[in-house]
C-alpha cells in the first residue's frame, strides 16, 4: 500500500508553495501554466495531482490534453511529475503520482500519454516498470546566466560578441514591452518565422492568455528594431531563477543587421541585472542530418551562447488501444489544417 496520499486539483497557494522548493523554476508545471492552456485552448482540459506525506506536499504533476467526442487525445506532461529529489523515497512518490495520473485518464477516457522528464531527474526505471516506452529524446538549451553579463561576454563565441557589436554600429535598439500591440506585432514576427521554416508554435490566444493571466511583470515582450523599423522579437516569461524564451521570430529583411543576436544578448542583460540565473533557449534536437543546411544554421547560432545540452527523455503510454483510430483521424485533421494556414 503506497504511504503517500494523493489529490486532485489542489488549490493553487499549495501547489506553488510546493513549487518554491525548485528555486531554478519549472514554468510548465507552475499553477498558472495550465491555467493558461485553459483559456487558450476551449477544448482543452487541464489535470493536477499533488502527493502529500504527513498532510506535506512532496511532489506534484500536471498535464494537458485536448478532449473531443467525449474521449481525451493525448495527455502531455513537461517535466514532471516532480518531486522532491531530496527525499529518499522519491522514487516512491513519482510512481504515486504516475498511478494517479493513470487513474485519472482511465476514468476520463485518455487515449495516451506523452511525458518529457530531464534526464537528469533518474526517474526513467519507474516509468519502465509502469509499463512507458520511450523512443526519443530532446534537449534542452540553457544559458548560464550566473557569473554575469561580464562573465557570459567573454563564454560566448568569438563570431556571437562580432554579431553583437555588428548590430550596435548599425543602430539595431532592444525595447521591452507589456503592450498589446506589441504583443501582435511579435506575433507577426512569430508567424514569419513559422512559415519561413515550416513550423508551428503557439497561437495568438496562447500568448493573449499568457498576457492576461501571469504576472505582468514576469511576462514580457522584447523587441528588436533597427531603420524605424520592429524586425525582430521575443516573448519571455520568468519562473524561479529561470528566464524562458518561449517563442522568437524575426522578419529577414532586417537580418543583414544581426537583430536577434543584439536582442537575446540584451535579454540576457537585463536577467542578469535582476539577479535571474539561466536562460532557456527552448528545445533542440541532436545535431541535423549535414544536408538540412537551414536547421544547421540554428544549431549552430544557438550553440555560439556557449550554453549547455539539458536532455529530456520522452516516455509514452497508450491506454486506451481500441480509441488509437480516433487519436489518429484528429491529429490527421488538425495537421491538415496547419498546412493550409501556412499556405495562406
């Protein structure tokens, strides 16, 4: 019989509380991340399971997933479930929590489940002896932000501090904003980059849900412009420690003047002078195939900050086999409908 008890959708004092304990920060399971997803997506639902000890809270798990016809498509957990790693028995609690949230989709007639864990965490054989699978890995960028903006100036690339100085002397200038129509004018950047390199992001009512429900000042937009001109973008959030850039676009006529170098390395300026200690660039794969020459050039302008590879580990379990086609016809529908925004 498990010693930790379990609870569904715990109030929001508790769940941070615990979430204080991880002064690095972890946005995607911090309490208003779903609340987010919520309001930006109408047939989204949102799970949150806390495990307690003694009436205190050791670790907690929160996912995601779209429900249509009745039936839940696939419920997605990034990093978690967490728990406290300095607790001998957190193996313990992470299978606790995995049973829950197993329990829990069961019930709710989850198709399958998708969870990215840091590898780093070593929780990988509890979803083994769960019955996951896992079939690929991710990574996590991260900039290290603690020696300062002077310490990280001389880590990076000789060519990232050339492209830094290059758009100074052009006149490239980094504002940060909290106004809405800065927010679109990001989102258009977004939207050009999508279509430039065939991929998708956010939409706009996730960041329209962002702005309305985080804090203001730990959600912002950083903008890059140059000849009077916004060429470039970022929008970023602060959890704990961590500064997350959780989406970047820029327009090409404007990259002669190396923008987004000036403007992420301004970022990290301004992080650095509130005391934050990491930069998260987002998720990479492993290094490109050589002949992929437009996700080299990423790769390597991402690798210049002279950051650190984080691996995240993807586990997935299928609940509910005889439901696979349904999952299928939706994803199906919704990757259609992707390629024809693109194309417009």
């Amino acid at each position: 019989m498990s010693r930790y008890s379990v609870v569904e959708n715990p109030p929001a004092q508790l769940w941070n509380y615990f979430l204080e304990a991880f002064p690095g920060g972890n946005f995607e399971q911090c309490f208003e991340y779903g609340e987010i997803i919520k309001l930006a997506f109408p047939n989204s639902r949102n799970v949150r399971i806390l495990a307690l000890r003694n009436n205190e809270p050791v670790g907690i798990v929160q996912g995601n997933y779209s429900s249509y016809f009745g039936f839940g498509m696939t419920l997605g957990v990034m990093r978690g479930p967490l728990a406290n790693f300095e607790n001998e028995k957190y193996l313990l609690i992470v299978e606790s929590l995995l049973k829950a949230l197993e329990n829990y989709a069961i019930k709710n007639r989850i198709i399958q489940a998708k969870i990215l864990v840091p590898e780093a965490w070593q929780i990988q054989r509890v979803f083994t002896n769960l019955g996951y699978a896992s079939s690929s890995f991710m990574n996590e960028y991260i900039v290290c932000l603690e020696k300062g903006a002077d310490g990280l100036s001389k880590s990076i690339s000789h060519n990232k501090r050339r492209n830094i100085k290059k758009a100074t002397e052009k006149g490239v200038e980094v504002v940060q904003s909290r106004k809405y129509e800065d927010l679109l004018t990001f989102y258009s950047m977004l939207r050009a980059a999508e279509k430039r390199g065939d991929f998708s992001s956010f939409p706009l009512s996730w960041f329209e849900a962002a702005w309305k429900i985080y804090k203001p000042e730990l959600s912002n937009v950083f903008l890059a412009r140059w000849n009077g001109k916004n060429v470039s973008g970022v929008f970023t959030v602060v959890h704990g420690k961590t500064v997350y850039a959780l989406a970047a676009g820029s327009l090409s006529e404007g990259w002669e003047a190396r923008p987004n170098d000036k403007m992420h390395w301004e970022v990290m300026k301004w992080a650095c002078q509130r005391g934050y200690s990491s930069y998260h660039m987002g998720l990479v794969t492993e290094p490109p195939p050589a002949e992929d020459s437009s996700a080299w050039g990423i790769w390597r302008w991402k690798r210049e900050w002279n950051g650190t590879l984080k691996r995240i580990q993807i586990f997935y379990k299928l609940f509910s086999p005889s439901f696979k086609l349904i999952l299928k016809a939706k994803e199906t529908a919704e990757h259609a409908r992707t390629r024809i925004k693109r194309i417009k």
